[in-house]
C-alpha cells in the first residue's frame, strides 16, 4: 500500500471515527430530549387534568351558592340565634291564642359527633286546635333539628298543655 492510499485509510477512518461519535452523540441528545418532552407532556396533561378539575370545581361552587345559602339558614350560626327563635315562637304563640313560657335553653355537644346543637324546651298551653297546630309548625321548623320529646295533655275546660324539647342544630365553623 502507498503512503497516500494509508493516508487517504486513516484519513477515511478518522472522518468515520468522529461520524460515528457524532452520530452517537446526536441519537443520544435526541434520546435525552425525547425523555425530557415526555416528561414535560406528563406534566402539561396533569396541569390540564387539575386545571379541568378546578374549573368544575369553581363552576360547581358558583352553581350551587344560591342552595347552600340557603342550607346554612337551616342551621343557627351561633348561640345567639336562639333568641332571635324563641322571640319567633313567641310571637308565634300569641298569634295563636297560646300562652307560651320556655323552660329552659341550653348548649348541648354530643360527644359521639361533637356537634353542637341548641336545646331548647317549650310549655305551651291554650285551646285544643292552637295547641296542636304549634305542636305541628315546631315539628317542622325551617332548621336542621330534632324533636326529642313532645307530650300532649288536655288540662281542662277544652285547653291542652304541650311539652316540646327540640335540638336545633349550631353551624360548624
């Protein structure tokens, strides 16, 4: 062989040599960038997922605000919307032609739920329609509440006396 044919030989396998290494390096750099945008396109279809998630979430929270306005007037906010109430029941009881004294009022936690509850007892007395009617209407009363007793006597003369203990629920915070 001849100095130029080596030449041209190691020349041709140098230009090979940094083909190659080029060529890996490429593929590689293109493997790398291939991990990288399908991390990326991971991350995109995430953010997209909880963008879409929050959107709903937001529509939903708009939609429903009128209901749960609503629902949070089924509940007392705080101890002192029981006075407001029982000035309610009273006027209430006088529209009636009752005579209506509250026995006692007081806060009550159950300790299974620790849920706050008001509770309040009634005596009301007068003739028998009227007694039974506002027995009625505090049965189904516009808040989250339980009747926990309700006694009925006639005491004479066509007049009833009723004894009603009711739980009204307080408002978590």
């Amino acid at each position: 062989m001849s100095t130029k044919t080596k030449k041209i030989f190691i020349l041709s396998l140098i230009v090979a040599i940094i083909t190659t290494a080029s060529l890996g390096y490429f593929l590689y750099n293109i493997n790398v960038r291939g991990v990288l945008l399908e991390e990326q396109l991971s991350i995109l279809a995430e953010n997209d997922t909880k963008e879409s998630a929050y959107l709903k979430l937001r529509r939903l929270a708009q939609d429903t605000e009128d209901e749960r306005a609503l629902l949070a007037k089924s509940f007392f906010s705080n101890e002192g919307d029981s006075i407001v109430f029982l000035g309610e029941m009273e006027r209430l009881a006088t529209a009636l032609g009752l005579s209506l004294e509250t026995d006692s009022l007081d806060k009550v936690v159950n300790e299974e739920t620790k849920e706050e509850s008001i509770k309040i007892s009634f005596v009301f007395e007068g003739k028998k329609n009227s007694v039974f009617m506002f027995s009625k209407l505090l049965e189904v009363i516009p808040y989250h509440s339980t009747v926990e007793s309700l006694q009925l006597r006639e005491v004479g003369a066509g007049n009833w006396e009723g004894h009603l203990t009711i739980l009204i629920s307080i408002q978590a915070s």
